[in-house]
C-alpha cells in the first residue's frame, strides 16, 4: 500500500513516499481503516525529529515508520471479537497513545475502541482531524480546569488546533473567555464568542483581567507571565507534554498537563456538535499525502491557523 514512512530520526526531508508498503491486517479487537483524511498534530514533527517522549520508545525494528495518529475513513476490514462496526462503514478517531498510529497511510489498522462512526454531512477532512484536538481540548477545559460560568479564561495560541477547540468548549461552559492569538485569527475568535489579544501588538497581562483559568497552548514564552497573572487559586493547564510543572507547583498553583486517550463517548459528542453546527474545527489546509514533509515545515512554523489534513487518497 501507499504510505509516508520515515527511515530515521530527522527533519522533514525524511519522509518517503512508498507504494508497497505492507497492508496491516485487522488483528482481535482492531478494525482496518481505508484512510481518506490524516491529521498532523505537533505530536507527529516531534516523534519524527525524535524530540518526543513517544519517540524513546521505538526501537530500530519499528523503522520505517509510518507517522500518523488520527484519521477519519471507511472500514475496509473487521477483527474477530469486533462488535458495532462493518464494512464499509465510515469512522473516525486517533490511536491510543502506546499505539504507533500510522495513519499517513492507505491502510491503518485501529484498535475498534479507538473509533466513533462518522456523522452523515461531516466532511471526512474536518473529521480525520477533530480527534486529537477535540478530546485534549475536552480534557484541558472540563476533566483539568473544570471550567464553569463563573471563570474568566485565558487560552494562550486561541487560534491554533488545540486552542481554538479550547475556545469554544470554555464558552460553551459558560465562561468569559480572552484568547491570544496573532491578528489574523481575531475575526474568527470573536465569531464564537471569544476576546482575542494580539500577542504582537498588546501584553495580555495588561490586556486581559486577571483569569481564574489559563489554557496554555504556547509555553514558550507565556508560561512565566501566566503564573504572575493568574488569579489567586486559579488553575493552569499547559499543554506540551514535556512542559516542566516544576516552578507553578513551587508556587503553590494547581497546575497540570493533559493525557489523552480515545473515548468513543466524547468522540460522538465532539462529533455531533460539529455536525449541528455548535463546534468549528478550522481546517487550515489541506494537503496530498505526497506533501507530508510541506505539511509538517508548515506546522512547525508554529503560526497554523487551524488544522492541517492530509488527503490521503489525492494524487
Ligand atoms: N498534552 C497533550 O495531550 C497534547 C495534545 C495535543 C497537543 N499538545 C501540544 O499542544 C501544543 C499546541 O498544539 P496545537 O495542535 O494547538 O498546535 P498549532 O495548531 O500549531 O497551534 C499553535 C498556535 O499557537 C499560536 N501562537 C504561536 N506563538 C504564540 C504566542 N506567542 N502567543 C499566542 N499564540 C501563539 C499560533 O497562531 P498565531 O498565528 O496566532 O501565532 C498557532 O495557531 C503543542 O505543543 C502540542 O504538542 C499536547
């Protein structure tokens, strides 16, 4: 099968298009996945150049590596033990985290409870890349900050994959929320309801009141400031994995890290609200799988605004 793979650690340059790749076959449990539509999180650039903690735990047998944790598709293969899911089927989800993924495929086999059935009228592009985002963002704002009418929140990198998701569940719970986000992405911020702060024009903490909850997708750079600023007793959830929680809990500051899994429930609630129109993934460009190492240059560049798919089908 067609598959972006990586040989070794490495920049962008490393990807390589191949077409006899292996086809995966549905193990107990699992499902194959013809994948129409792959999102690149940072989570990708970061295993490829090796920098992730994910990345420590291949070995040199799991070369080439197909790269690759979310997707949206049809089921092109059922598992024994499988119940709820057919051929033919469309489905979309990300692989839990102690699997490798390998979504920047053709074929990908998934663990079933990985995956949620596809809303009819969702584009397979906006799916394959609402996953990870959404249950992160899930998790930042409901399960970590606990975030309710009564809180003023501050969501660092407002218009980015993550964040942008933030946005949105904060305000569905209720709360005032201030985003930072560069001047491109201000339109789309107010549109659901959000007070965007141009982080190259203004200093949020002069900006924005002081918030009971920061959403810090940024880290670099941000992290320092929002301890000051954040309102006594107020929660702070940073994002990167590898972010150092060290100096806030010095502080006494109720601080933490999301760790995501695959949830079907939240898969089918994100899922929903995407498709009766309360919930926006932005898709900020959509690329042929033959331009993954464009589509990871792009990401690491750090200024998306939105979600970056690749089509795996298109030529
Ligand atoms: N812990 C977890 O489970 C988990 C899960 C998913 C992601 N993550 C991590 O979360 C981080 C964000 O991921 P993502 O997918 O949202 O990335 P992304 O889509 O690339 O978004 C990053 C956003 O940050 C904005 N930005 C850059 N510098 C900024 C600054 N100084 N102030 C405010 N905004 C700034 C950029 O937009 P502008 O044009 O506005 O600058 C961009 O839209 C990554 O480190 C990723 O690895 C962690």
């Amino acid at each position: 099968m067609r598959a972006a793979v990586i040989n070794r650690f490495g920049s962008p340059d490393e990807f390589e298009i191949v077409d006899d790749f292996p086809a995966p076959y549905a193990g107990e449990g699992e499902v194959v996945v013809r994948v129409t539509a792959a999102g690149v999180n940072p989570l990708d650039y970061k295993i490829r150049d090796g920098s992730s903690g994910m990345a420590a735990q291949l070995r040199d047998e799991d070369f080439p590596l197909v790269l690759g944790r979310e997707c949206a598709g049809t089921i092109e293969e059922v598992g024994a033990g499988v119940e709820g899911f057919e051929v033919g089927d469309r489905v979309f989800g990300m692989a839990p985290l102690d699997h490798k993924g390998h979504c920047y495929a053709e074929l990908t086999a998934l663990p079933e409870a990985a995956l949620a059935h596809s809303p009819e009228g969702v584009d397979d592009h906006v799916l394959g890349g609402l996953s990870l985002v959404g249950l992160t963002a899930w998790v930042a704002v409901e399960d970590l900050a606990k975030v309710t009418p009564d809180d003023v929140v501050l969501v660092h990198g407002g218009g980015g994959g993550v964040g942008f998701m933030a946005v949105q569940l904060a305000r569905a719970a209720g709360a005032q929320v201030y985003a930072t986000a560069s001047a491109r992405n201000a339109q789309r911020l107010e549109s659901v309801g959000a007070i965007p702060v141009d982080y190259n024009e203004q200093d949020f903490t002069q900006a924005t009141p002081r918030p009971t909850v920061i959403i810090d997708t940024v880290y670099f750079g941000t992290y320092e400031p929002s301890m000051d600023h954040l309102a006594e007793g107020g929660r702070l959830v940073l994002l990167p994995s590898l972010a150092d929680v060290g100096p806030a809990k010095e502080r006494g500051i109720d601080v933490s890290i999301p760790s995501i899994a695959p949830d079907r429930e939240r898969l089918d609630a994100l899922a929903a609200r995407v498709a009766d129109g309360t919930l926006e993934l932005t898709i900020a460009e959509v690329l042929p799988l033959r331009e993954v190492a464009r589509a990871h240059e792009i990401l690491e560049e750090g200024h998306t605004p939105g979600k970056i798919v690749l089509d795996v089908p298109g030529d």
